[in-house]
C-alpha cells in the first residue's frame, strides 16, 4: 500500500470533517439575541446633578475621608488591576457616606478594592449590611487569587484589617444566579461584574427587583455614547449599550455619569467611569 496516499486520504477526511468557527459575534449582536425583558424602575431614587456634585464636595465627607485615608493607604492596595482605580475608589466612599444606605450590595468584588471602600464608609453608620458577590471564591485560601494583582492580602483580610468584618459577608455566585435565588433588598447595587452589554442588559432589571424604594444603582465602566474617556484606551461599550436598549424599550432611566471628579483617577486626569442610574 502506498503509504504517503493513504496519510493524504487520511487528512483529507479528518480535514473535511472541521467545521468552520464562526467569526465573534460583536456586543450589539449578543445583546440582541436577549429577548426584551420585563423591567419596574419605580424604586430608583430621583437624584440631579447638583445633588451629586454637592456630595462630591461636602466637606463632612471630605473630614471622613480624611480620618480613614491613612488606614486604607496601609493596606496597600494595588493599583491598575482591571478594578476601580483610587480616584474611583474615593468616589464610592463619598456615595454610600452621602447617601447613606442601611442594606448595600456589590456585585464583582475582585480583589477587594472597591469593597474596602463601601466597607470604610458604611462603618460610621448606626446600622449597616454589606454583601459583596463574585463568580469566584476570591477569598480561596489554597489558590489565593488576589496574589494574581499583587496583592498583599485576602479580602475578606483586608475587610478584618479595617475592623468591618461584622457586617460584610462574601458569597460566591453569578450575578443571575444570586439575584434569582434571593430574596434580599438593598439600598444601594454597585454592579460591577462581567461588563458585556448582554449581561449588563440581565443585570439592571433583576438588580431593579432587589431594589428598596429610594435606592440606587452604581454602574463602572460607562462610557457615554462609545467614546473613550482616556486617549489611548479604548471604550468599554457594555454598560452603555444595555442601559441605551432599556431605554429604547421604553424604560425610565437616567443615567449621571460621574464625569470629572475634584481629585485624581487615573493617567493624570480627574475623568471617572462611575455612573449613577437613576430615574425622570
């Protein structure tokens, strides 16, 4: 038998039996393949500009800040991990210290970052519950995935370190499966998980069903209309997206984009992609 003829034959057959991989559908196309969902926006709070800026430049919440600066610099947290950076970080403590919430949920703790921040904040207050949600164990003491960012510690370490481990509870689960599984409310969601828009689009309405009246959701990584906030980097186009498809559906939302903060975020600008979603 002809050997190199029967080799060709061989491979001709396993060639023909490939399928072709289909090309990467684009965010626009995931997102519309999600049927349209139900949605009530009633609970959102109705927050303006003015009142974000006044919080942003309260001088309490500046004192606040201040007396707790040092605590978190201690933890040495790294900076540039794919979370929010440290100018966004001192935004979310100024949020929850303005408005206060008694129930807050996160959704993508990461490595601990943003967490440390509510936590800090909701410190000061008479009475507080805190719930940060992840897709991973990130507190897994055998792979300890935090090392991955160079991070010195845990989160739930970092969260003993600043004395708030009594209120602050870690669950691993995706955003989807714990918002269909529980039935707690909260005052203030931070959804910072996976920003592809057909997620973000699941994310907001089921989010709105665990919501108390007067709350209010914390979007990262929005960036108004597609365009980027940072030269050289790119837009993150997920947030957006869903948020403009529910409110072509006819959704009353609103979204505030924290824009530029009084401080310093990152590649030496004050330009945040914190954004608050509220209502008309």
């Amino acid at each position: 038998m002809n050997l190199p003829k029967k080799l060709k034959q061989v491979v001709k057959k396993v060639i023909s039996s490939f399928k072709p991989i289909p090309p990467e559908k684009s965010p626009r196309e995931k997102l519309q393949e999600i049927p349209s969902i139900p949605y009530d926006s009633t609970n959102l709070a109705n927050i303006s500009e003015t009142q974000l800026r006044e919080w942003l430049n309260n001088n309490e919440i500046v004192t606040a800040w201040k007396s707790i600066k040092d605590d978190i610099q201690s933890l040495n947290l790294p900076e540039m991990t794919g979370g929010v950076n440290p100018g966004d970080q001192r935004a979310i403590f100024y949020l929850i210290s303005a408005f206060k919430p008694k129930t807050v949920l996160e959704v993508g703790t990461h490595i601990g970052c943003s967490t440390v921040h509510i936590a800090s904040a909701l410190k000061a207050l008479p009475e507080k519950s805190f719930l940060t949600v992840d897709i991973r164990d990130v507190n897994d003491s055998e792979k300890q995935p935090w090392k991955e960012f160079n991070s010195p510690a845990s989160p739930a370490q970092l969260i003993q370190k600043i004395g708030c481990q009594d209120f602050t509870q870690f669950k691993v689960s995706t955003s989807l499966d714990f918002f269909q599984t529980s039935d707690q409310t909260f005052d203030f969601i931070f959804l910072d998980g996976l920003h592809d828009a057909y997620m973000v689009y699941q994310e907001i309405p089921v989010a709105l069903q665990h919501l108390n009246q007067g709350g209010v959701i914390l979007l990262h990584d929005y960036f108004p209309n597609e365009q980027p906030l940072w030269e050289g980097y790119p837009a993150i186009t997920g947030p957006y997206l869903a948020v403009k498809r529910l409110q072509d559906e006819g959704a009353n939302l609103r979204v505030i984009p924290l824009g530029e903060l009084p401080w310093e975020t990152k590649l030496g600008t004050n330009m945040t992609s914190l954004a608050l979603l509220t209502t008309y």
